[in-house]
C-alpha cells in the first residue's frame, strides 16, 4: 500500500511480494537472498512465470517458494491471462507485484487491481531506450551513460513513476554483453532497495511522480 506521509515514517511491516517472471531470474534471486539474510523486510508469497523452462522457477523452488508456470497458450486473450494471474496472487494475499525479468505485456486487469503496487525493472535509464534490448541501442546510440530503472508500473510500456534509478558509465570497449552485466549488478542493487522503500512506507505517488519519505 502506498502510505500517507504521517504514517510513512519507521512503518515496516512484512510486505508480501508477488514475482512474475519469464527467464533467469537473478533479480529474483537477490530479492530472495535479501529477505532470507533480513536486509529486506518482506516475503515472496508466490512466483509466477509464462515461461515453463525459466530458470527463475527453479530458483524460486529452491527457496521452498511456490513457483507456478501459467501457460499463456491455455488462455484466449491477454485479459483471460492476466486474470488467472490476479487470481493466483490474491489466493497468496500479494499486496505488491514484483515483474523481475518478466517478458509479457500486462493488461489493464492486473494495472487496475495492483496501482501503483506493481514494480518492474528496466534495463535503462527510463525514458531512454524503453522496450526490449535496451543495453544495445544505448550503445548504438552512443550515450555516454546509461543505467537502470524501478517505476510503478502503467498503461504504458516501460513507463510510469519512477522509484529509483541507478547511473551505469559507458565505456569505449562496451559490448552488449558487458555492459549488460554492469547494469544488471546495479539492478541487484535498486529493486531490493526499492522494495523496502516501499515496506518502510515511505514510497507516495503524486502528480505521476514518486516522493521518497525520509527515513
Ligand atoms: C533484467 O535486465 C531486467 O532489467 C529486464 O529483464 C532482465 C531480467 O534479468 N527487465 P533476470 O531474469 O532478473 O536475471
């Protein structure tokens, strides 16, 4: 839940996280570290993935964490999908969405039901280069720096409010491969904090633009 300011402050509660993903899953992984060595105050509930081969469902089930493969072939239209989903996480009493990796679209179901209550990553500095290879065309681009991005998650693709962000420098030997992993370490480094940002209630949407409580 988003809190107000008076009750933002020193509000930890444990924050139960819902993870949707589709592949490796080492964001997921960090989250789950984090919670388990009790830097972040949270659980995950559940992880749900459209891909039935996601490393990240292994990861999870490592962890003792339901991990549950929701084929989207199975369902006629997006909106049949995404309810199914809705479903699964309101069974598991998610309060938050996490979309860690995960390559689907989300329909205007889950958006409604989880406003700003659904977090996703991206590989950039958002607005920049949204949408799929982010880390090859800023360096396409030739941008000097790049980085990550944690916003709330919205009708549009790879937009909304902005939670945290991290800056990544380019440097003249990049590949895409190696600039990837630089950022993805910055990653590891935002979403956990992101997150318990939102736990410590101290994340308020206004106006489109998220204001960060002091601590
Ligand atoms: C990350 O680069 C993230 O920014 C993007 O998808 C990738 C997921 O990586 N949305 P992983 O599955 O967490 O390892």
């Amino acid at each position: 839940m988003i809190h107000s300011k008076k009750q933002s402050r020193q509000v930890s509660h444990n924050l139960i996280i819902g993870v949707l993903v589709s592949g490796r899953g080492t964001n997921l992984q960090q989250i789950l570290d984090e919670v388990e060595s009790g830097r972040l105050h949270a659980s995950v509930s559940v992880v749900i993935s459209n891909c039935g081969s996601a490393e990240a469902i292994s990861r999870a089930k490592a962890r003792g964490i339901p991990a549950i493969f929701i084929d989207p072939k199975a369902y006629a239209a997006t909106a049949e999908y995404d309810r199914a989903i809705l479903d699964v996480l309101k069974n598991h009493d998610v309060e938050l969405v996490v979309l860690a990796g995960y390559m689907k679209i989300v329909s205007s179901i889950l958006i409604e039901a989880y406003r700003n209550r659904m977090m996703n990553i991206h590989p950039s500095l958002l607005p920049a280069f949204s949408g799929l290879y982010a880390q090859r065309k800023a360096l396409e681009y030739g941008v000097k720096i790049s980085g990550c991005t944690v916003h709330f998650v919205s009708e549009e693709v790879d937009a909304g409010p902005v939670i945290l962000q991290a800056a990544v420098p380019v440097e003249e030997s990049d590949t895409e491969e190696s600039l990837s992993a630089r950022i993805l370490a910055q990653e590891h480094q935002i979403f956990p904090k992101a997150l318990q940002l939102y736990s410590d209630g101290r994340l308020q949407v206004v106006g489109g633009r998220v204001i960060i409580a002091e601590g």
